[in-house]
C-alpha cells in the first residue's frame, strides 16, 4: 500500500463523515418532533435508539456505495460521494416518510415512537431504513449509470418494499399491523427481517456497472422476484426446520407474552436466505 493510497484513504474517510453528519443533522431537522438526546438518555426510549440506529446503518450503506469499485481519482471520488452521498441522504429520509405513511398507514410511526415507546414500531422502521440503505448502496455503486438511473432504482425498490409488506401481512395469519400496535416487539422484529432480505436482494442485485435500462431493470425485478416467492417458503421452513416443536405463528402471536427470540430465528432467517439467494442466483 503505498503513501499516496493511505493519504487518499484518508481524505475519504474524512469525507464520508462529514457527509454522515450532514445526514445526521438532516434527520434531526425533519423529526423535530422530539429532541434525540433527551430521547435516549433522560427517557431510554429504546424505540428511538432502534429507529435512529436504522436510519444510521442504512446512511452508512448510502454512503458505502459511492466508494465500491475501482477508483478514479482522489477527486472524482469525492464528487461522487459529495453527489451520491447527498442523493441518498435524501432518499433514505424519504424511505422513512414511506414507511410512515404506506407501510405502517394505519398509524402514525412518531407517535407509536415518542408517546407509547413501541419498540415493535421502532424494529419497522430500523427495517425499512436498512433495506433502503442496502438498495440505494447498489442503485449508486459502479459506473455507467447517473442520478436519474439511481432514482429509478430506488423508486422501484420502494414499490417492491411495499409488496414484501403486503405479502408478509398475507402470509402470516395475524394482522402485522394490530400486533405492532399492540407493542409487540416480536411482530416488529419479524417483519423487520423479511424487510431487511429484500432489500438485501434488490440492493445487490443493482450492484455494480449500469449497462442499460432494460438489461439492468430485468435483472433487478428477477432477484425481486424470487426473494418475494420465497419469502413464505423462508417462513414455512423456518416453522418448520428451525422451529419443529413450536408453531411459530403461536409463539410470536398467540400468547401473553410474546416470544421476540422466535421472531429473532425468524428474521435472521429471512436475512440469511436474502444472501443465498444472491450467492446461487
């Protein structure tokens, strides 16, 4: 590794945080709602810390996908995560509002957060926040493409995040929606996996060079389609493989006090099948 790798390294790392902090600052101006430190050391409102860790990690993956592949230039590296990086700090922040007003529509994600500390709420919307992340890190990476070919990637992404949500909501017999709002933390979590592997899927299926709209669009809706399809397959073998002796559907739903390491196996199961999937495809 030679001086001049290191001092450009460097520069990036410093560049990248920079550009973090932009997109922390970004957040806490469009929730003014609540004041995060208060949130997190007077209240231990752990379903900010879950939400907010979302929006975070899923920042890092927008910004992680602006540096992947070969490099062009101490310069033309940082255009483009000065350009990319912006692009998806406000994307990712639109993800959230999709989240709130499509995915979680039956109730309001500020309230279910701030008043009622729902972590089942705050696991969506680390979820929804990942797997955004993850499809703006593949919509921005390689070469080729542009700002529009990166939005329209993570607009069809969001479309089909919302199909994995209406899917997950018919596959499992309980109503996501009743259950989250009940503050199960267990459903939360469930759902958040299933949310995570597709974004996953789509993330990485958009990864790398952008050749053309039709060769790339058809390949990204190929990897959609086989992690929706699979997703009840995921969840029966779960039930299943993982879980013999239970019904996972009792464990998470039907009973007093629900069982959040099922729904821990239960979405680990659904992330580990996302990579596998990209892995054999």
């Amino acid at each position: 590794m030679t001086i001049d790798r290191i001092l450009s390294g460097v520069i990036l790392i410093i560049a990248f945080y920079i550009l973090f902090f932009i997109g922390k600052l970004v957040n806490d101006l469009l929730h003014r709602e609540y004041n995060l430190t208060e949130e997190l050391v007077e209240k231990d409102n752990a379903s900010v810390s879950i939400s907010i860790g979302g929006y975070y990690l899923g920042l890092v993956l927008c910004l992680a996908g602006t540096l992947v592949g070969p490099t062009r230039g101490i310069v033309a590296d940082l255009l483009d995560l000065a350009i990319y990086g912006i692009l998806g700090i406000i994307l990712l922040n639109i993800s959230w509002y999709v989240c709130d007003k499509v995915i979680l529509y039956k109730f309001n994600i500020s309230d279910e957060l701030i008043r009622d500390q729902n972590e089942g709420t705050g696991a969506v919307s680390f979820g929804v926040s990942v797997a955004s992340g993850f499809i703006i890190y593949g919509a921005v990476s390689g070469i080729g493409g542009n700002i529009w070919s990166a939005c329209a990637f993570w607009a069809i992404g969001q479309v089909l995040l919302i199909l994995a949500g209406l899917i997950y909501n018919w596959i499992t017999p309980y109503c996501i929606h009743d259950e989250i709002e009940k503050d199960n933390i267990a459903a939360g979590v469930s759902f958040s996996g299933a949310l995570i592997s597709i974004g996953i899927v789509l993330g990485l299926a958009a990864e790398g060079d952008f050749d053309s709209w039709t060769d790339d669009i058809y390949q990204f809706l190929i990897f959609a389609l086989i992690g929706l399809v699979l997703l009840p397959v995921v969840r029966f073998l779960t039930d299943k493989v993982l879980m013999p002796t239970v019904k996972l559907t009792d464990e998470i739903a039907n009973q007093e006090k629900p069982n959040v390491g099922a729904a821990y196996i239960e979405a680990i199961s659904y992330i580990s099948a996302a990579f596998v999937i990209y892995w054999c495809v």
